[in-house]
C-alpha cells in the first residue's frame, strides 16, 4: 500500500499545476507576441530596403530585391524565429486542395481574358517592352526575369508576410494585410499611371493569398501568377497593337 501510495503522490506530483500551465501558456503567447512584433520589423525593413536601396540599373535592382525580400527573411526564419521553411509556405503542402483550386483559378483567369480581349480596351493599358514583340530570345529571357520577379513576391507576401499575421491574427486580415502591403509596395516602385495595374494586382495577390491558404504552399501561387502573367504578356503582344 505504502509502495501504491507513494507511486500515486509521485504521479500527481508530476503533473503541473494549473498555475504552472497558466504561466507556461503565458510564457507562449509572450513568445509569440515578441516574434509577431520583431517580424513585422523586419518586414518595414525589407520592403524600404528594397525600395530605396541604391542601384544602378535593373540587374543591380533585381538582386538587391532577392537580398532583401528573399535571403533576409529565409535567414530570420531560420535564426531568430527557428522555424522550417515549410511552415511559410516552401513546401508542397496539400496538394489535392492547391492542384484543384490552381486550376479552377486559372480557368477563371483564361475566361477573363477572353472576355476582356473580346468586350474592352483594358488591355491598351499595358505596356511590354518592344524588343519582345520582335524578338522570340527576348520573350523567353523577359518570361524568365519576369518568374523571378514573381517567385520573390510571392515568398515574401504570399509566405512571410502572410504565415506571420495568420499564425497570430486569422486568415482573413492575414489577406487584407500582405494584399495592401503588396499594392502598396507596387504604388511606389511603379512610376506613371497604375490605376487598371492596381486593381489588376490586387484581385491577383487577394486569389494568391487564398491559394496559399487552402494549399499551405507558396508552389501553387507561384504557378498561378507566373502562368496568368504569360496569359497576360501574350494577350498583350497578340491584340494590342
């Protein structure tokens, strides 16, 4: 009985008390608070580092961007918040969900197109370089820069950014946050007139953002925005003149 008996108090006296769960719950949301805070930082820091960084041509501007909307996060991730990579958005994550919903959104992208192509002047709206139309080398090479463009967006809006408000504020102001962080990113880097452009990126970031969400994956938006630019830039060269 004395042997029972004491088996019993040792067991209760390994279990934490509600004290002791209170603080240690306590001590997690500290945690996670003082992450959100000091992403969020970073966040402002990498998005004016690679506004205003000083560069001298688009080569030089498309590095800095990968320095400072790539490799600095991927480095915070894995230093300061210690967590995967896969828990932003660098995975295959479900691919049932992130196949089915890419291709019902990019069937949706193909008939807006169309519709646009068939009953509006939108597309007179946008310019592509001119060397493109006349040169097939330089549609790939400008496809290409174009994907890396994308591929750095999409990680740092559609994974930090995101994977970081939803974690701690919810999916919906999650969107509502890296959508305007994006238009306005976009707003200052972008000179003349972007109002159609605007629009266009937003409804675009706001379907990406959703794609993640329902994916876990930053691979489908990828594939999302990179195949609806090429629609896009191929509309353009086709039936703009």
């Amino acid at each position: 009985m004395a042997i029972l008996d004491l088996h019993v108090l040792l067991g209760i006296a390994s279990v934490p008390s509600q004290r002791q769960k209170n603080n240690i719950k306590t001590m997690n949301i500290s945690l996670q608070n003082k992450q959100f805070w000091m992403s969020n930082a970073l966040i402002i820091v990498s998005l004016c580092a690679a506004l205003w960084f000083p560069t001298d041509n688009a080569l030089q501007a498309l590095a800095s961007g990968v320095v400072f909307l790539v490799v600095l996060p991927l480095l915070f991730i894995k230093l300061f918040l210690k967590k995967t990579f896969a828990s932003f958005g660098f995975s295959w994550g479900n691919i049932r969900q992130g196949s089915v919903w890419l291709i019902v959104l990019l069937v949706a992208i193909a008939l807006c197109l169309v519709g646009i192509v068939q009953f509006t002047t939108m597309l007179n709206q946008f310019i592509v370089p001119v060397s493109i139309r006349s040169s097939f080398s330089m549609f790939l090479l400008y496809i290409m820069i174009t994907g890396v463009y994308i591929m750095m967006f999409e990680f740092f809006f559609r994974g930090f950014v995101f994977f970081v408000w939803e974690k701690v504020i919810g999916i919906k102001i999650a969107l509502c946050v890296q959508t305007i962080l994006f238009i306005v990113f976009l707003t200052v880097g972008v000179r003349g007139n972007v109002d159609i452009f605007l629009i266009v990126i937003g409804a675009m970031s706001l379907l990406s953002g959703f794609l993640v969400f329902r994916s876990r994956s930053i691979a489908y938006s990828f594939l999302f925005s990179y195949i609806s630019a090429i629609l896009g830039i191929g509309s353009v060269i086709l039936f703009v003149k």
